[in-house]
C-alpha cells in the first residue's frame, strides 16, 4: 500500500473484482427472466466503448437503468444482493482485501469510487467492509428508481469532481488521496491524487502509467 497516503480510493471493476458488474448485471438480470437475451450483446458492446473511451453516456444510461425504471428501492436492493452473490462474491481479489485492511489498520478512510452504480456497488462494498460508496447514484421520486442518474456522473473527470467534493468536507488534499484503478478512464482521478496506481491496468493505461512513472500492481 501507499505509506504517505492517509485517504484510500478504489476503483471496483477490474480493480477490486475480476469482472464489471455493469456486464455481469446484465448477464444476471438475463438469467432471471427481467431482460432479453440481446441485452448481453449491447452490454459488451457498452463495454468495449467504455474501455475505448468513447461512451456514448445518454444511450448507456437508458440501457443500463431499464430494469431499476419503476422498481422500488427495496426491491433493487434485494436484486443487487442476490447478483453479488451470484456474480460478484467469487471474484473478489486476495491482494484487494489485503490493501484494504491494512489501510484501515492505519485508520485510514476508505472508500469505493466507481462508474458503476452505488445500487450494485453496495454489497461488494458492505463484503469488503468500505463503509463508503462514491460515484453514479440513481435517482428516485417515490421510492422507485426513475432510470436517470443523480448528481455527477461518476466517470472520467466525474471522479476527480466527485473525490475534490469529499476533500473539500474533509478539510484534506487530493494530494494525500491513493487511488487505485484499472482503466484509462481513470486517468484523470490518478492525475489529480497524490499516490497514483494503476491495478492490472489495461493496455493504454499500462503504457500511461510507465510513462509517468506511477505504481503498476498486479492484483489476485
């Protein structure tokens, strides 16, 4: 882990776990009868755009919310649980829950700040003890999910917006944030903190980080 840090961000897709719940979500909500087979076509479509970094945002959105639109929070939640269960808890990383645990050793806050939705999120982050999720919340009017985001989207500069927010109600420094991801999406988060690392990173991110001399991690 980061020694001169004293505040710790995490990535969760391909940082923490060995999957992306935004794919595997779809995979889940398939098995279950909730959306068609062609979901998972456009699902890995959304992905290979969102590694490549030319996400179409507004299309993702009205197709990755289309099971919450109408649903209650209750319900969602449940839903959220059993697709951590079924996709999410096997492929938690060794090396991830070391890091962990041995920042909040040191008292250190920890926090998961992700595109993916705080609704999935939160059960990998209650597995791995974070007390914190950051990133894309959904939006709710009478206690169902309207299919539309609140707040600032938690992708690309969304994170360094969303990381500056949570140090500005902490009186700290971006410079004494760690953060770890995996993605050139986060490259602007990793260029704003003091202690970048790039985990298992991708191809672009990988020669990005050699570049500028960031901590390369190979997670298990």
């Amino acid at each position: 882990m980061e020694k001169g840090a004293s505040v710790f961000f995490f990535d969760m897709d391909h940082t923490l776990i060995n999957a992306d719940c935004d794919v595997t979500w779809k995979y889940f909500v398939v098995r279950h009868g909730l959306a068609p087979e062609s979901a998972l076509q456009e699902a890995e479509r959304f992905f290979e755009d969102y590694n490549a970094g030319c996400l179409d945002e507004e299309k993702f959105h009205e197709f990755q919310f289309r099971e919450f639109r109408g649903r209650t929070v209750e319900e969602m939640a449940i839903l959220a649980e059993q697709h951590f269960e079924e996709f999410i808890r096997p492929k938690v990383y060794a090396d991830a829950v070391a890091c962990i645990r041995s920042a909040q050793n040191r008292g250190c806050p920890t926090a998961i700040l992700t595109s993916t939705n705080s609704t999935i999120a939160g059960p990998v982050a209650a597995f791995l003890g974070i007390p914190v999720v950051l990133g894309t919340r959904l939006e709710t009017t009478g206690g169902r999910y309207t299919g539309r985001i609140s707040g600032t989207y938690g992708v690309g500069q969304g994170k360094v917006v969303i990381a500056s927010e949570y140090a500005r109600e902490h009186g700290i420094s971006l410079a004494d944030f760690a953060y770890y991801g995996d993605s050139i999406n986060d490259r602007n988060i990793l260029e704003a903190v003091g202690f970048p690392c790039a985990v298992n990173p991708s191809a672009a991110l990988r020669e990005l980080a050699g570049a500028k001399g960031w901590r390369i991690l190979n997670w298990k």
